[in-house]
C-alpha cells in the first residue's frame, strides 16, 4: 500500500486537476490516487461526493 493511499484512507484526498469536468453547474473530479468521486464545494475547496443509498443495502421494508 503506497503512503498516497494511507492518505486517502485518514481522509486527505488530492483531485486530479487533469480531469475535471463540469456537470450542472459544478465542478466534478477524482482523488488522483484512490479514484473517488469529489465535487467543487466552494473555489479551491474539494470534498467526497455523498452518494445516496438506491435501496440496495441490507435495509428493507418490512
């Protein structure tokens, strides 16, 4: 395991600048060491996507 990806896992992403896109009205992008979806939350500041929950973890309706 390299030390970029100890980084990433204690939360300290890097985006790859290289790549980013725009996608409604926001800027979009990955870590450039573990690939994570991050997303343009304020000028120069970049956070972890939250990815919502489709119904398919281990919850249900009873």
């Amino acid at each position: 395991m390299t030390l970029g990806r100890i980084g990433c896992a204690l939360g300290r992403h890097s985006v790859d600048n290289a790549n980013v896109t725009r996608v409604s009205g926001q800027q979009v992008g990955r870590c450039r060491k573990c690939k994570t979806p991050m997303e343009e939350v304020e000028p120069h500041l970049w956070a972890v996507q939250k990815v919502r929950d489709a119904g398919l973890g281990p919850r249900a309706f009873l």
